[in-house]
C-alpha cells in the first residue's frame, strides 16, 4: 500500500506495513488512521485537565478572554484571547476557567496531530510517527499547558502547521504550501512573541528561493500578504494602543538611552520595547549574574530537556537529527527545521525564569521530529530491531507515572528538595501553597488547592476589608476570576503588588496608601510578610517610627518586625488547621 505524495519512499515503505493495522486499508481508513490520530492525546488531556482555577496567569488569561483584551503588550496574546472569547459562546457551561483550559488541550493535541502527519509525511511509517506521537503526548511541558489554561499549546499548533506546510512546500514544489507557512507564522506572532524566533528560519528560506531563483514578485507580494494576514491580529492590537496614547498626549521614558521628550517616534519606540518584553527583558541573557546562580540555570536547562523525554526516546532523538540530515530529499525543510531549533534553544536556554519549562516546549515538540525518524531508522534496520521497538514501547509513556508521582518523592529526597530550592519562586510561596505539586504534575484533574485557599480567604475578611496580595499569591484568581467574572466578594478592596517589579519607589508608594487606610481605621489585611510585600512593610515601618533606620528595618527576620512593629499589631490567622498557611491582619495596639 502506497501513501499519497510520499514517492520517494516507496521502496522502504513495504517493512513500515508489518505495523499498519492489516496492511492494506481502504481509503476511508487510511484517512481514520492519518486524521484520527488526534482523538487518543484529546482524551488524554481531558482526563487530566484541572477542573478548577490555577493561579500565577491561569486566570489572568481567562480574564483576558472573558474582556476580549487586545492590546500590544507582551504578556496579552491577542490571538487566544480572541479565539477563546469565540469559544466561550460556543461551548456550553458555567466554569470559565475549565472550558477554556479544554481549548488549550484542543491546540495541545491538534499540535501532535500536526507532528503526526509531518511524521508520516517523513518516514511512510505510521509506527514511528505515532510512537514519536505518544512521547509527545507525555512530554512534560505539553502535557502540563495542555492540562492548564495557558496559551503555549496554541504556540505548539502554530509551529507545527508552519513545519507541516514547509515540508509539503520541498515536497511538491508548489507555492500553494508555502503561502499557508507564512501564513501560520504570522499567526502565531499575533499570539506570542516566542514564535516570532522563526523569523530566522524564514530568512534563511526566503534568502535561498530567492537565490534559486524560485520566488517571482508576484509570490514574494502575495507571501508577504500571507503574513500580514495572519499577523493583522496583532497590528490592529499595536496601532489601537498607539493611537489611544497618541490621543491622551502619553509620555513614557525610554528603555534605551533615559529619554525624557515626548514625540511619536519615541512612543513608538517604547511600544515596541513593550511589545517584546518590555521589564520582562531583565530576564533575558541577563549579566553580572552569580556563578553558582548561573550554573543552576544551566544544569537546569539540561535537567528539563531530559525529564521532557525521560525514556528511550532521548537517545532515539538525537540519533535522528542524524537521520533527518542524511535526508537529501529534505534537506530544505532540515535547514529550516534546526535554524528555528537553534533559535529556540539559544533564546529559551538563556531566559532565566522560573517557568523555564514553558519558554522551552518548541524546542520539546521539535524534538519529536527527529525522534519520529530516529524510530522510523531502527524500524527499518532488522527484524530484531522492529521487536526491540515494540518491546521498548511502554517505557515512552514512563515520563506519565514518573511526573505524578515527582512530588511525593520530592517530599522524601534531599537531593531533590535542594534542586526545588534554588528556586527563589518555590520558597517565596510555600506560605500558600506547594509550587512543586502545581508545577510539577501535570496531572491536574484533582487539583482544587487554588480554590480552597480563595474560600478560606473569603471565609476570614470582613465585610469592606482592604486585602494586600500578589500575583503569586492569589491575586488573579480572587480579583479577575472570582470578583470580575463571577462577582464574588465584590465588597473586598484588592490591592496588588507586582513581584517581578518591586522596587523602593513602588514599595513606598504602597506604604502610604496602607497608612492612610489604617488612620482612617479600615480593615487592612496582608497575605503575607515575605517578598513581594516585606518591603511595603518595610516601609511601613519607618513611615510609623521616623527613627528607624531603613536598613536596620530591612535586616530584622519576620518574626522580629512582627514583634516590634509600631503603633499596630501584626495579627496572624491561620489559614487551614494543622497547616502553616497564614494571612495577617494589622490591628491598632
């Protein structure tokens, strides 16, 4: 039985039928076995996804979608708010969060799918690029986006259509498949700035058709109408901020060089600095930075790429991009392929931020293509090697019983629990939750501490109470999920404080509308006396007792601030019985 459209493997493709379910299918399933493939990862996911909300930008995202937010800047990914927004009027239901966390595992298994098809296309072999498939599935961070609501599943499909359309593209040779490429890389921009990094692989091929002279006016206008098209999402996003600020007569400082004049040029600059990370950018190949910090990140990096295909499946994939080079036939699609590869490593190895593993799922779902052939190769090599396969197919899905099972073990392991440790975010929340288990497991269907912890903080604030929080600490769920969708405790007054950001100035800023609130006899509780509102209590303090010094304030623990702060007590609740989650309450002495 013969593929269509994959002639070049027709003499290698008879040992790939010992796999195929019967070895002759008839047209309706063979078009089963090629477009089906979708329907195991879907379950999957939906099995697995979190009924629940999440915290940290689950549900910043699903209040994003829920307004229709549209704007330039870098954290707004303007084509899911947009395709989530259509999506919530379709699919019926009453839990925001849990509806669109099922969209975000539709683009997690459409993007295997998507690699599925590339596999076939690549091998003529339904075995490999369904086994590559499966791995995929289980990869860690693919399977965690596609069980939570996030939008990187979205940046998967996107990549992997742009691939699938590339190939077809060297395949047959006609522009029809290149203009759908482009075209989904310009979606994809309108998304995340992530998938922008392919603008070099799309250099590189737009430099070589040019050169081959391949690519006529005509289809270099109409490829760059493809992309436009595609990315109008967001230009209309960047040009309704511009023109919005434009009208308010809006002043920014510039990020390059301290600019301090107004002008549109300098506007459109500082948009632009927005648009691609704006103070996020801090994060990215960042200097000055301690050794044994560094090689922390580094070490890291490597641990993630492992645990992503903790199986066989590592060694089978690097032994394809062998493969994948030796393929002359798609030598074009190769080059395209490992420039995004490189670009995406390079840019994700170097952003040094605690979801790591999130910037990093291209590199993973790239990963599978070689993976994919590296199969295809040891199938076709010997008969023992076909048994070697099949006997060494369960251990592809071990990574789905080791990641549920990673934060027990985490519990009982010293070595495991210093690596968790040098993430300052892990320790900087454990007075609310267990970042391990939320991060670690991607197996979300029980998870329900988010909304525990919102009802016990509703269960113990007063009517009319001012609440300090932070992103990290129930912020998103309790003021976008539950207040402005649901209509929750619209009563309690949410004062945020960023933690990425936090600086004296906005520290201080924050300590003097808490002072005016307390003189005026409110209620003010604080969700913490950590990071990020240590300082604001810092400050506190010396607006208190003008005496004290700053710095001395700074060097007591905790515990000593509680006891000497001036004028009000630090009362602390506990959250939960036998558990040492806290939210503290300032009471006047």
């Amino acid at each position: 039985m013969r593929l269509p459209g994959i002639a070049r493997h027709r003499s290698t493709f008879s040992e790939a039928r010992l796999f195929a379910a019967g070895g002759a299918l008839s047209a309706a399933a063979e078009r089963i076995s090629r477009w089906g493939f979708i329907v195991v990862p879907l379950a999957f996911y939906f099995l697995t996804a979190c009924r629940t909300p999440g915290w940290i930008d689950a549900t910043l995202i699903a209040s994003n979608v829920y307004d229709l937010e549209l704007n330039s800047w870098v954290n707004t990914h303007n084509l899911f708010n947009l395709v989530g927004w259509i999506w919530l009027r379709i699919v019926p239901g009453q839990n925001v969060h849990f509806e669109l966390v099922l969209l975000s595992a539709l683009f997690g298994a459409a993007a295997i799918q998507a690699i599925y098809l590339i596999g076939i296309e690549l091998t003529a072999n339904r075995t490999a690029a369904a086994l590559g498939g499966a791995a995929l599935t289980v990869s860690h961070s693919l399977w965690w986006h596609s069980t939570m609501l996030e939008v990187y599943t979205l940046n998967a499909l996107c990549i992997a259509l742009v691939l699938l359309f590339v190939l077809r593209f060297e395949r047959t040779r006609l522009n029809r498949h290149l203009y759908p490429a482009v075209f989904f890389f310009g979606l994809g921009c309108s998304n995340h700035v992530l998938v922008g990094l392919f603008v070099f692989s799309f250099t590189w091929l737009l430099a070589f058709l040019i050169i081959k002279k391949r690519l006529t006016l005509k289809s270099t206008a109409l490829l760059s109408l493809c992309f436009l098209l595609g990315f109008s999402i967001y230009l209309y996003a960047f040009f309704k901020d511009y023109a919005q600020a434009r009208q308010k007569g809006y002043v920014t400082d510039s990020s390059r060089s301290g600019e301090t004049e107004s002008g549109s040029r300098k506007l459109l600059v500082d948009l632009l600095a927005k648009a691609t990370g704006g103070e996020f950018r801090k994060y990215m190949f960042p200097r000055g930075m301690p050794a044994e910090t560094r090689t922390f990140w580094r070490i890291n990096y490597l641990v993630l790429c492992c645990v992503n295909f903790l199986s066989p499946a590592l060694f089978l994939g690097i032994y394809g991009f062998w493969v994948f080079f030796r393929r002359r036939a798609y030598r074009m699609t190769f080059v395209f392929f490992l420039v995004g590869f490189i670009a995406q490593v390079v840019w994700s190895a170097n952003y040094l931020i605690w979801d790591m593993y999130a910037f990093s799922m291209p590199v993973y779902l790239l990963f599978a293509l070689p993976l994919i052939l590296g199969l295809d190769a040891v199938i076709r090599r010997s008969r023992k090697a076909r048994l070697a396969v099949l006997l060494l197919t369960p251990t592809l899905l071990f990574p789905a019983f080791f990641y549920t099972r990673l934060p027990a073990m985490a519990e009982g392991s010293a070595v495991l629990q210093r690596y968790f440790s040098y993430y300052r975010e892990v320790r900087q929340v454990q007075d609310t939750w267990d970042a391990v288990r939320y991060v670690v497991n991607p197996s979300k269907r029980n998870y329900r501490e988010v909304e525990e912890v919102c009802n016990r903080i509703f269960a113990i604030l007063p009517e009319h109470a001012h609440y300090w929080t932070d992103d990290s600490r129930c912020d998103y769920p309790l003021r976008l999920y539950y207040r402005d969708i649901y209509g929750i405790r619209q009563d309690i007054r949410y004062h945020s404080v960023f933690g990425p950001f936090m600086n004296e100035e906005a520290a201080k800023e924050q300590a003097e509308k808490m002072l005016s609130l307390l003189q005026a006899g409110r209620d003010v509780y604080l969700a913490s006396l950590g990071y990020p509102h240590r300082p604001v209590l810092d400050q506190l303090y010396c607006l208190l007792d003008s005496t004290a010094p700053l710095g001395r304030v700074q060097d007591m623990s905790e515990s000593d601030l509680a006891a000497a702060f001036p004028t009000y007590r630090i009362e602390s609740i506990r959250l939960f019985p036998g558990r040492e989650i806290h939210r503290y309450h300032l009471v006047e002495r």
